[in-house]
C-alpha cells in the first residue's frame, strides 16, 4: 500500500483502502466506525464470539462494516492497514502474518494523531501533553485538565480516561490543548506520536506477560518522549524515568523538567516549605521560583498525589500556562473514586477506598501515606512478588486482613518480612458483597483508635468482584452498615 503521510496532519486519504480492525472492544468499535466513515472497506476481526459480541457485530455491520468473529489470527484477504486495539499483544499471530506480508499495523492513538485537524486561525492541531506510567496516570491527567480548564482552555483528558482520543480529534467543536493519558500498550502501537510535552510519572514492572521483559515494557513508555518539542518531565525519584529522557530523540531545544517532594533545583519543580514551587519555567531559573500552590491544595495531599500534582503542573507550565491557574486548577479538582478516598469514620476509625491499586507500585503508594494501618489486602497477583512492598510497608501495619485467590503469595511475605504483624484470612470461598461485609467486620475488629483501614489490595479483583469499582463499592457500603447508616 501507499502508507498515508506520517508528517502532515491533514488526513490520510482512506477511501477504498482495505482496512482491518482487530478487537470489537470500545475502542475497535470506535476505530472501525470512524474508518468506515472515512470511507475505508473495513473488516473487523475478533477471536471472541457469543451474544454480546454477535450483538456488536450486528451494530457495525449494519452500517456497511464487515464483521468476522471466532478467528482473530487470519489476515483479511487483501488488507492494506490494520488498526490494533490496544489490548492485543504485539506475538499475536495476526501481526506475524502482516509483517510477513509488509501490512503496517496502527493502534487507536496512531490513528488519531494522523487524523488531527489544524486549528482555526493557527494552521497546527492541537498540541497534546501526554502522561504514561506505571500508576498516577489518570489522576495527573485529570489533573492536568483542571488545570488547562482553570487557564481558560478548551480541553479533555482523553485516552485512557474521559473522552475517546478519535472523538477529541475530530471533534465538531476543536479542542485547544488535550491532556492525553497513554498506556504502554497504546505508546506501542503509535509509532508517529511526537506530543509537545509529555511526562512518565514512574516505572515498576507490570503487564510483563504482555511486552515479554522488563525492557521492552520501559522501552514502549519511553516512546512518549520522542519528537517532544519543549519538555520531557521525569520523576527525580524514580532514575529509570531519567534515563528514558536521556535515551529519547527530541526536537533541538526540548527541555528535561523533572520533578520531586524535596526542594527543587534549577528546571526542576517540588516543595518548599508546603508551597509547590517551580524553578524550570521562570527567567533566571538559577535564583528565581514560582509559587504555583499550596501542599494543602492537592486533594488528597498524600506523597504520590503531591508528585502527580507536580508532573501535571509541569505539563501546564510547559505549555505556558501560569501559577495562578495551576494553583485554581489543583483546588478544583475532585480525585475518582476509589482512588484514596475517605468512605468513612467510625468509631474513630478511618476508612479508605484505594481499591484501584491493583498492582504493588500502586499499594505501596497508599501505604506510605498512613499509618497505623489495618490492611486489606489480595486477589489476583498477576505473577507479582510482594517482598518489597511487605518490606517497606511493615513498620506501618497493625494487622492485615487477606483475601482473593492469591493470598498466600502476600501471606508468605509477610511472614518474612512482617512476622509480628497480625494476618487473618477472610472471606474464603466468598464473593461480592457477602465477601465484603465479613472483611469490613474483621478489620474492624482489628483496628484500634485512631487506625486507618486501607483497602489498597495490591492485586486485580476479577476471582472476587465484577472489577475494582465493584470491590470498591461494596467497601463503602459494607463501612456504612457498619457505622449504622
């Protein structure tokens, strides 16, 4: 085929081009329609079959798209592009059989980026700050949003989050600025991004089984870096981020910020004091700071969320927006749930839903922001170790509630690391909310005056609850039948 321009922002012309689709998921879904309407001949297909499927099949096919379930590996006869849905795995033998036979291979943010439109009066689409990492991403992005929302823009946190990136780009009204959340899968598939600037909050492993090492998973996060062309913001914690900055080919004059708790140097931004404060984007950056808020104005202030704060106040700032709406985007923004939020007190016992923290980079996170804790803790492992986190968190735990299919991973590491602190296993054979009530009651029972009850289980909820918003839910409720309500 005639690979569509990778330089111009003007659409590609895909009229007549045949075109795959892999996936019937949201976002296949979503590339599929607007393809087809570009007046692609689109074939979408999926290994998947059964009533849900057929039904969304049946949708798409409706409009002149060709469905074909129960055979994902085959390539479509004649098939000149395919468009990945991001949770399709780069050894998928659909992608051997199109590299053999040179057909490129795209996912949804690909596609998006090359389908952007330019501004009015401007000539240039718009610019996109971009966020990846291991764990922070939607919460810095959202915050992000906040923040453009409060400097007067028209934007969306998009990607990952809130509005579909091919709806934010085509867009009947434009959009100034997007504050774009990037998952490794989709940086993997998007070989042409080159975001103005853009931030990797932190790196631990996660989703190994699908990028096959340690490497490769940093490599594709590292690939938000390239083409910046004013700023690569890294976590002054966190070296491995650094090194993706050191390694990535920007345009002349793109700046590496990073960012930390501690006080800042020069084109860096921390804390000083309890104000955020940013020496990268000031003249004379080697005497001068900016005051861009306040700790207080980070909601909730707990150490990680202070740092996303800080990524995302970075990404504002290298887009040039000022302090005083850095400091109004921060106090209006409101966290989603189950990300460290407060369900409840009872009985001088505090309750925290952090059931998104569904890896151990993520626990950790939580557990270094409270103390005494009473821990919730198990699920799915996804092949994780928890030595580390058990090591780090121990000095803090008054007891740890276990559940899920995993526990006795936590459990044995525990009993390394953390053999004095008190482990009960509840809810065995249990699920939904019958699960939830019995280890709500035994934490409870474990929790004294003044103790925080922390449900952060380091570990996927699919053996127990719908999802983590379900696990979530069920908390709260479960906290507000304890407390009577």
């Amino acid at each position: 085929m005639t690979d569509p321009d990778l330089t111009t922002p003007a659409n590609p012309d895909f009229a007549g081009l045949p075109v795959a689709v892999a996936g019937l998921g949201v976002s296949g879904i979503s590339a599929a329609r607007v393809l087809h309407g570009l007046g692609a001949r689109v074939t979408v297909v999926d290994g998947g079959s059964g009533p849900g499927l057929a039904a969304r099949a049946a949708e798409l096919e409706a409009l002149g798209v060709t469905v074909r379930l129960g055979d994902g590996a085959s390539l479509p006869e004649g098939t000149e592009l395919i468009v990945t849905s991001p949770g399709w795995a780069p050894d998928s033998p659909l992608f051997a059989t199109a590299e053999a036979a040179g057909v490129p291979v795209w996912g949804d943010v690909e596609l998006a980026w090359r389908l952007r439109r330019p501004l009015p009066g401007t000539g240039e689409p718009a610019p996109w700050l971009a966020v990846t990492g291991t764990n922070g991403k939607t919460t810095t992005v959202q915050m992000l949003a906040s923040i453009l929302t409060a400097a007067g823009k028209r934007t969306a946190a998009v990607g990952n989050v809130g509005v579909s990136v091919l709806d934010a780009v085509l867009a009947e009204e434009p959009y100034d600025v997007l504050a774009v959340e990037l998952s490794s899968y989709q940086l993997h598939w998007a070989p042409s991004l080159r975001p103005h600037s853009a931030a990797v909050l932190n790196l631990a492993p996660d989703h190994l089984d699908w990028h096959g090492s340690m490497e490769a998973y940093a490599a594709d996060k590292g690939r938000i870096y390239e083409g910046n062309t004013v700023a690569c913001v890294y976590n002054l914690a966190d070296p491995a981020t650094e090194a993706l900055v050191r390694e990535a080919d920007v345009e002349e004059g793109c700046r590496a910020i990073g960012f930390g708790l501690g006080a800042p140097g020069p084109s860096n931004l921390g804390v000083v004091d309890g104000l955020l404060v940013d020496r990268a984007f000031v003249e004379d950056r080697a005497k001068n700071a900016a005051e861009l808020g306040a700790v207080s104005d980070v909601n909730p202030p707990a150490p990680h969320n202070i740092a996303n704060a800080l990524a995302a106040a970075a990404l504002a700032r290298a887009y040039g927006v000022e302090p005083k709406a850095v400091r109004e985007g921060l106090r209006a923004f409101r966290p989603d749930a189950h990300r460290i939020a407060e369900v409840g007190v009872v009985r001088e016992v505090t309750y925290i839903d952090d059931s998104k923290a569904t890896n151990t980079h993520a626990a950790a996170a939580s557990l270094a922001a409270y103390r005494p804790i009473v821990w919730i803790a198990g699920g799915l492992a996804k092949g994780a170790t928890f030595d580390d986190l058990v090591q780090g968190a121990a000095e803090r735990l008054r007891a740890v509630v276990l559940i899920g299919q995993d526990r006795a991973v936590i459990r044995e590491a525990l009993e390394r690391h953390a053999p004095d602190v008190p482990v009960i296993e509840a809810a065995e054979g249990q699920t939904g909310a019958v699960a939830m009530a019995e280890v709500v009651r035994t934490a409870a029972s474990l929790a004294r005056s003044g103790d925080t009850v922390l449900l952060a289980p380091a570990c996927a909820s699919m053996d127990m609850f719908t999802n983590y918003g379900e696990r979530g839910d069920l908390f709260a409720a479960s906290v507000r039948e304890l407390a009577g309500e």
